[in-house]
C-alpha cells in the first residue's frame, strides 16, 4: 500500500513537468496574440525605462526554456509568480479565493451525496416503481441541462420572481454581493445546488444500477436465506457492494469541484478559484491562468490518488503493490 | 408419526413475457429427521425451485408459489407471516448454495458471514459469534481457522468456500439443511470430500439433509429417499434402494441407463435418452415425457399421468406404473442397450 502510494507520488513528477511545459508553450510569443508588457501596464504609452522595468521583472527578456526554469525554481519555493493585472502575488490570491470554492465544494458534495445516493437506492428498492419511473426520467433531463443555464433559471426563478410573487417577503440571493441581510450560508443554497445538479443525477443513476445488479447477486440470495431482514440484506450487504464505483465517482467529482467551478462561480459571481481563472482568461493575467491550472492539476492528482487508495478499504480484493498470494 | 417436513402438491409459476412458467408443478413429499432426501432431474427440471419454495425464497414479483402446502413440524410454511418465516431461515432451515465463488459476500470475513446468523438467532455478541465461527470452520476441516476466519472469500479456494458455506448453513444447528448442487461448481476431486463432509456433518448433528443434484452417482451411496423430477413434475419417488434396483419411470431408467458403466464392457458408448426437455412454457400435453418415451401410447399424449403407488413407499407418475407386463418389457429394453450389436 505504501510502495504503490509512493509510486503514485512519483509518477505525479512527470505529468507536472508535462503540464507546466504546456503552460508555456502556449504563452510563447506568437502562439497566443498579446504583448505581456502590454497586457500589464493596459493600452496607456509608458516610458521605455518603465518597459524595460518590466521586462526585468517578469524576466521577460530571458529565451522561454530560461523563464521556464525561473518558473519552476520559484514554484518549488512556492512562488507562482506576480499577477500582471493586480501586482499581489498569485500565491496570495488564490489563498483568498480558495476557502470560498472550498465552502462551494463542500456544500454541494453533501447535497450530491445525500439526494443523489437516496434517490438512487429508492429507485432501486422500488424498481419500476412511479417514483422510480419519475426519477429516472428527471436524473436523465438534468444530466443534459447546461449548468450555467440551469444556475439562470434558479436565479431568475428563487431570486427575482419569487421576489416579485410574495412582495419582498421570500427569495434566494442570486449572488455572493447580492445583499447583507442573509445569513452567510444562504448565499450557498442556490450556488451548490446548481454546482452539484448534473453530479447528483449521475450519482442516482450509478447508485440505481450499482444497487440492482448487487442486489441480483448470489451472495444476496445467501444473505435472505441466513433469516436476515430484507432491510438488513439491502443495507449491509447490498449496498457495501454497490457503493463501491460511487465513491470513485463523487472522489473524482469532489476534486474537480475543489478546483474551482468556473461555470457556476461566474454565473454567482461566486469569489472562488474557478471564477478567479475566468477573469484571468479574459485579461490574458497569464501568471494567475498557469498559477490556477497548476494548482488544480496538483489537487487532482491528489484526490484520485485518496481514491484510489480508499478502493483498498471498500473492497479487500483490491491490494496495491503485489500484496496478492 | 409426523414428518419433520411434509410437502403436498406444491406448484410454483413464475409470469414472464411469453407466458407462465411452471417450474414447479405438483410436488409432494416427506422427510423425517436424520434422513437424506436426494431431489434428481435434468437442469430446469424444477429441482432449485422446489428448494428456494420451501425456504419461501422464489424471487418475487414474478414467481409465486401458486398451490400446495410445506409442513414444517405439522405447520405450513406457505401460511406463516415473513417474520415467522424469517424466523426458521437460516436457524431451523439452512441452505447451501450451488456455486461457493459467488454465495459469500466478497466484501466481509469469512468469519463474520459466518457469525451473521448466530448473532440473529442465537443472539451472541458479535466476538461470541467470531469465536463460534472458528469453531465452525474447524469442524468443517479448514486449516488455521483463527486467522482464516479473519479472511476474505477471494483468498478461499472453491472447496474452501463451500466448506465455509457448510460451516454457515450449520451455525445454527438446523433441522433440515437444503443442499443446491453443493458441488457442481467444484472439481471431482474435492466433490467427494465436500459430499464426505456433509455426510459426517450429518452424523453429527442429525440434520435432515435435501441434496438436489443432476449427478445420480452422487446420490446413490448417501440418499435413504429420491425424488426424480421432469419438466416441473414428480415423476417418480421413492427409497433409494427402490429407485437404482428396481426403478418403474422410463424416464428413471433412462437416466439410469445414461450413466457411463464401468461394469459392461463397451467402451465409449453412452446411452444418452434422446431429444430436449420440454419448454416450461409449452409443457407437452398429457405426460410430459411422451416425446422422448420410447415406450409412449396413445394415453400418454392426451392424459395426464397420475402419481401411482408401486408399493407403499415408491410412487411413479407413469399410465402404467401398475401393469407388470409393462414394467417387464421396459426391464429387457433397458439391460440390452440398442447400440451393442452395432458396436
């Protein structure tokens, strides 16, 4: 278990230098249109000294494999840089910014979990059922609606007709400056909602089908025939089995979620990661954009490596590094 | 003397898309305490469901158990609320399962599938149940079973699982274990120990021991009764002795007669009873085995058989089953196989 953890960690070297290579490729010049100094210092004349300054600074006269290595030098010293747009550091910004996705993440990971494994095993329990037939059919709708429309028609629906139909008295803020008079975690309901929907709708889906074929297995039958109660069997038995490509799932859709949901922050004008990138992409802040992507890169490969190695404690047949006899 | 369990004309359906399925179709038979009932047919014929319809465990909505009674100590298992029923699962009625790869849940011990039904039944702690599960698997002859106790299925061999599927059905000391096919999924090798085993688990604790098997080798040596099925249907039923020296169903003897011999010397020739069972859904009218009879009439194709007492005990589902004249000529046809002259 060790040994395959510690070669996972290793392979993770390759696919950071191979990210970071891309990175820059993409920012030489000619690739993307775009002048750094320009991009910096906005359409205004500015003194050749200035240029020059900047230049220096963001060791833009350096060959690009040159930058490169400064790059990374710094990195490993936990440097990403200084955004072109707001002269913080990008490490700076994005410790702001991450607490907020990370609270977005959170919150909606418990909603993808609670509604989504419920209506999954109902569904399953009661197959063919109305409600399973009604499940099924709205799991398929959302797994098809684009998030950022599905996020516009909880705002125009909770935030403002909702508004309008009960005179002030009921309504959802739409967005994360909308308004002080909301208790902190409010503002959460609709962004989480939006941001878990089409993984909720996945999980019901995986959860519904995980659940019937285990429970068609023989060791079910096993199970009913011991005198256990169905509730048991379904629950302990069953379900143990079926969780087991669920929690791969909602792993994986944690860490992409934790690194940022740029659709449904810029939609909530939500002060996260994701959004923060968006902005960036827009202002060609290139330090902020690779700073981003990296960090998301890294949490990535560490979420699926703790899924990975939760497989183990799900299922004993799984035993990484040639524990097998 | 009351049976330990009594089954009278059980009939299980199953609806499906192109009609009803009559897995089971009239079934009745007796068995007392210590005894082995041996249940013998072709696949499909009806033996696993005669099973799972006593254990109350034919999978519904779509198969139901339509007709008849299961006398379990004078009560019928078929009138009892799930709880009741619940109650003898796994405790007074216990079921081993044909193949041990996939009856144990791959993600629990060993040892803890095995505690699960003394903590239910018995009410033991789950260390109590731990401990009693150790005891179990030595009985049933695993080696170290403290720390394979604390094994999953997957690092268990097949013989190994089914022992452990034996030590399971036996936690709770049953009156009537149910044994599946307990070892067509295993090689021959381990197939006579297993059956061994079950023999001396018999021993030891006087359960009453139904063997469904399609193997009539397996049966010979260990069953005091045989049920022979065919297409859902009790064809013939009997003592043991009666069933292998002096059988009266064509159908037995040709089962009979199928069984490779080491006895005549005509290597390589098997004397297979020709054509298919019949589909469960279009059963042949009157008797079910008519097409495949060699000794068919005209009553075979429209009537029904009725079940006919040969003598007390031995009861044969056959138009004829009280014509000696009949029984005579099946007798010759069968002791002289069609094919030696040719061979």
């Amino acid at each position: 278990m060790l040994r395959y953890a510690v070669r996972r960690i290793l392979q993770m070297i390759p696919v950071f230098i191979g990210v970071t290579i891309i990175l820059f490729v993409l920012r030489a010049p000619g690739v993307l249109p775009g002048d750094p100094v320009r991009m910096i210092t906005g359409e205004r004349a500015i003194p050749e000294s200035l240029r020059e300054q900047i230049i220096e600074k963001h060791a833009l006269d350096q060959p690009l494999h040159m930058q490169y290595v400064i790059y990374v030098r710094n990195l490993l010293q936990g440097d990403l840089g200084e955004s072109y747009q707001r002269g913080r550091p990008v490490v700076d910004i994005f410790a702001e910014k991450f607490p907020n996705t990370l609270r977005l993440a959170v919150a909606a990971i418990i909603v993808e979990i609670v509604l989504g494994l419920t209506a999954g095993i109902v569904s399953a329990i009661r197959q063919y059922s109305f409600l399973d037939v009604l499940l099924t059919l709205s799991t398929s709708v959302l797994v098809s609606v684009p998030v950022f429309w599905l996020g516009m028609l909880f705002q125009i629906f909770f935030g403002i007709r909702l508004k309008e139909w009960t005179n002030d008295a009921f309504y959802l803020p739409i967005s994360q400056m909308s308004s002080a008079q909301f208790p902190d975690w409010v503002h959460l309901i609709l962004p989480a909602i939006t941001l878990a929907s089409v993984s909720t709708a996945y999980v019901a889906r995986i959860m519904r089908s995980q659940m019937l074929e285990a429970m068609g297995q023989d060791y079910i039958r096993t199970a009913e025939a011991k005198g256990l109660k169905r509730r048991t069997v379904v629950y302990r038995h069953a379900l143990k089995n079926a969780m087991i490509p669920v929690v791969t799932f909602v792993g994986i859709d944690f860490g992409v979620m934790m690194s940022g949901a740029i659709l449904t922050e810029t939609v909530f004008s939500w002060p996260g990661v994701g959004r923060e990138i968006f902005l960036a992409v827009g202002q060609r802040d290139w330090p902020i954009v690779m700073g981003g992507v990296i960090i998301i890169v890294v949490i990535i490969m560490i979420i699926n490596l703790i899924v990975d190695l939760s497989y183990a404690l799900l299922d004993p047949r799984i035993r990484y590094g040639g524990g097998a006899e | 003397m009351s049976a330990l369990l009594e089954v009278n004309g059980l009939a299980t359906h199953f609806t499906t898309r192109d009609g009803v399925v009559k897995a089971v179709d009239g079934v009745s038979f007796r068995l007392d305490a210590g005894k082995t009932l041996a249940v013998v047919g072709e696949s499909g014929s009806g033996k696993s469901v005669t099973a799972l319809s006593i254990m109350r465990l034919v999978a519904k909505p779509r198969g139901n158990i339509v007709a008849g009674e299961v006398l379990f100590k004078g009560d019928d298992l078929l009138k009892m609320d799930d709880a009741r029923v619940r109650d003898l699962r796994g405790d007074r009625i216990a079921m081993i399962f044909q193949d041990p790869m996939t009856s144990l849940n791959p993600v629990f011990r060993v040892g803890r599938q095995i505690g699960e039904s003394l903590m239910l039944h018995k009410g033991m702690s789950r260390k109590e149940a731990f401990e009693r599960a150790i005891e179990l698997l030595d009985m049933v002859g695993i080696p170290n079973p403290r720390d394979r106790a604390r094994d999953y299925p997957h690092q268990f061999s097949g013989g190994m699982r089914q022992r452990a599927m034996i030590a399971m059905a036996l936690a709770c000391d049953p009156d009537i274990l149910i044994a599946d096919e307990p070892t067509t999924a295993l090689d021959v090798t381990i197939q006579a120990q297993i059956l061994e085993l079950m023999m001396e688990m018999q021993a030891r604790t006087g359960a009453a021991i139904i063997m469904i098997t399609h193997d009539l080798g397996v049966v010979a040596d260990l069953a005091d009764d045989v049920m022979v099925m065919y297409a859902g249907k009790q064809v013939e039923y009997g003592p043991s002795d009666a069933i292998f020296y002096d059988p009266f169903h064509p159908y037995t003897w040709g089962l009979l007669d199928s069984l490779p011999r080491h006895d005549v010397d005509e290597k390589g020739v098997l004397h297979p009873i020709t054509g298919q069972p019949p589909s469960l859904i279009n059963v042949p009218p009157g008797c079910a085995f008519h097409p495949r009879c060699p000794f068919a009439q005209e009553v075979c194709e429209t009537d029904v058989p009725p079940a006919l007492a040969v003598t007390d005990a031995h009861v044969s589902a056959c138009h004829f089953s009280t014509d000696p004249e009949f029984r005579r000529g099946v007798a010759v046809a069968c002791a002289v196989p069609e094919g030696v002259e040719s061979a």
